[in-house]
C-alpha cells in the first residue's frame, strides 16, 4: 500500500490545497488548524501523562527477577554432574 504514495507531486499537493480552500474558505482553515493543533497537543499530553510505559517497565523487571529465579532454582545449574564416559582433561 505504501509504494503507491509515490504518485503525489507537486501539481496533486496544489489541486487538493485549493480544493480545501473552496470548501473551507480562507477564514476558516486558520480555524480548522488551530484546533487539530490543539487535539495534536492534548493527544501527546495524554499519552505521556498516562503511566502505561512506567508500568510496562516495572511488570518487565518483575518478570525478569521471576526468571532469574526460576533459573537459580534449575536443577541442572544447581548440581553439575560429570559425564562419566568422557575422559576427564588434567
């Protein structure tokens, strides 16, 4: 879907440019930006308000202290055993 963005130049950008203007008019579209400015902002301030990555960040470091000790607990870490047929290096 994107490899078909390509086909918007210059001469598309000025076509769609006035067609917003005739539908707008020009009072109207200083309005129009201010408010998707402003809901741009409020959207950011939103997200950086919420603690949704500060609690994705403690449930990993939960998650990786239960793994490290399972690992502790891991039976073949805890007791290393010598495979008696190999010959044992001095």
């Amino acid at each position: 879907m994107l490899h078909f963005a390509g086909w918007i130049g210059g001469p598309e950008i000025i076509i769609i440019l006035v067609v917003v203007i005739l539908l707008f008019g020009g009072k109207k579209i200083p309005e129009l930006a201010k408010g998707l400015g402003k809901g741009i902002k409020d959207f950011k301030k939103a997200t950086e308000d919420s603690d949704l990555a500060n609690d994705i960040k403690d449930v990993a470091s939960e998650v990786n202290d239960m793994k490290d000790s399972v690992d502790k607990m891991n039976p073949k870490k805890m007791v290393q055993m010598d495979n008696p047929l190999k010959p044992k290096k001095k």
